[in-house]
C-alpha cells in the first residue's frame, strides 16, 4: 500500500471521523437500544469523467483483510472481479464461510490518494456487513487508528512516508454511464 | 457529535442507497449500485456515497 498526496505532508499526519450513528433493533438483552455508533468512513473512487463514487467501509481491527462488496468491484471499479486471486473459504463469525476474489485498487480517503490496496471482492450476498470493512492487511498496516467513542470521534494516524503524485482515476464503467436527454428548441 | 444515518435511511431496509454527499439525505437507491447511482449522476451529484440498506444495522459482529 502507499499513500500518495498532492499536499507537502508528512507521516503523522492525523484525520479526524465522527461516528456514524445507525438504526438498530431493541432486543430483550437491550431493551432501550434504537441506535448504535459505528466506526464508518466513506472511501472515494475518483472517476475520470471528474466525478467520484462514495462507499462507506468500516474499521474492523477483527478482520485480517479489507473486504468488499462484489457489485462494487464489477459495476464502480469494472473490474471482472473472478479473475482475481481467490481466497476460499473465508471464515466469518457466525462460522458460514465465503469465497473473496482479490484485486489491488486504489481509492481516496480525504485528501489522500491510498494506492496498491489488496481487497478482496466478497460473492454478492455474503458479506454479512451492508459496508466495506477495511481491516489489518493494508489499512491497519499503514494507519494508527485511535477510537474516542465518548467524544463519537475517532482519528487515523498515517504511519508511513507519503509519495507525491495522485492515483489514477477510474474509466466510468458501461453500469455507470449516464444518457442525457438531448434538449429540444421549439 | 455523529453523523446520523438513522434519519436519511430510515425508509431503506434493503438494496443500495446512495447518499448525498454531506451523508444527510438518500439521493438514489435500486437493487444494484448501477440503480442506486442512476438518479444522482444524472442530476450531476459529483460524490454520492454507497451503502446498502438494513433494518438493522446494529446488532452484527463484523
């Protein structure tokens, strides 16, 4: 992984998130519970139309990879995700397994460019999560994450040397093309 | 203080939703994220934001 950025900035350079507050389901355990916080960031694919695509992702310090939806990596990143290398039978915690195809991307967070991230594209449906998860290889390699749930904050640290320079944008997939009706003067 | 996605997401129990930029209204949803993104490109949205609808998205351990 490298982190690239336009900016003069150095390692150590901290970001601050707030938490994502989420609707969730009172339970017997829980009785009162209607909403919990959770450690999301939205990552951004940048696409050479001048645009970007926003995914939120997770920060999960349990999962030993980052992992992604399928669709993500075939209709935003047009990518043909089973040509990736496979990894079988990913173990979750409820003990079902998945198979996860990965793929080395790029995308930003703020006003970083991450590159040559190891992701592995999860078969549509069975990531458990309704967002990326961003784990150890490749994130927590490179980022001191620092979580402040009382103040509904957390910061990421950059651990390593930047590089100058941008990544490269992403062709606009054919699922994301946009036809613009063509105005007519009468 | 959080972001709060109980609001803009409170009527999306399922599919891709695409959010506003600012996280604080749904711009688009649909069952792909190619449905989802439809609407907000057209409408020139340069950075929605991509997350699937839930009823709960609480009580998971990722």
């Amino acid at each position: 992984m490298k982190i690239r950025t336009t900016r003069r900035d150095y390692t150590g350079v901290t970001l601050p998130f707030k938490y994502s507050k989420v609707r969730s389901k009172p339970s017997p355990a829980f009785p009162n519970k209607k909403s919990a916080l959770i450690p999301l960031i939205p990552i951004y694919f940048p696409l050479t139309d001048g645009t970007s695509i926003g995914y939120d992702c997770i920060i999960d310090s349990g999962a030993d990879c980052c992992f992604f939806h399928w669709e993500i990596g075939e209709e935003v990143l047009g990518l043909d995700v089973k040509k990736g290398k496979k990894m079988p039978k990913v173990l979750g915690i409820t003990g079902d397994t998945f198979d996860a195809y990965f793929h080395s991307i790029r995308f930003k967070i703020e006003g970083w460019d991450i590159d040559d991230v190891y992701v592995g594209f999860v078969d549509k449906g069975k990531l458990g999560t309704k967002y990326g998860i961003l784990g150890q290889l490749d994130f927590f390699d490179v980022f001191q994450v620092i979580f402040e749930k009382s103040n509904d904050s957390f910061k990421l640290i950059s651990m390593i040397p930047f590089e100058e320079g941008k990544i490269e944008p992403y062709e606009v997939t054919e699922s994301l093309k946009v036809s613009c009706k063509k105005k007519t003067n009468s | 203080m959080a972001i709060n996605l109980v609001k803009p997401l409170r009527n999306h129990t399922k599919g891709w939703v695409a959010l506003s930029p600012d996280l604080k209204r749904v711009v688009g949803s649909g069952s792909t994220p190619k449905e989802a993104l439809k609407g907000p490109r057209s409408k020139g949205i340069k950075k929605p934001v991509l997350i699937l609808g839930a009823e709960d998205y609480g009580n998971i351990v990722p």
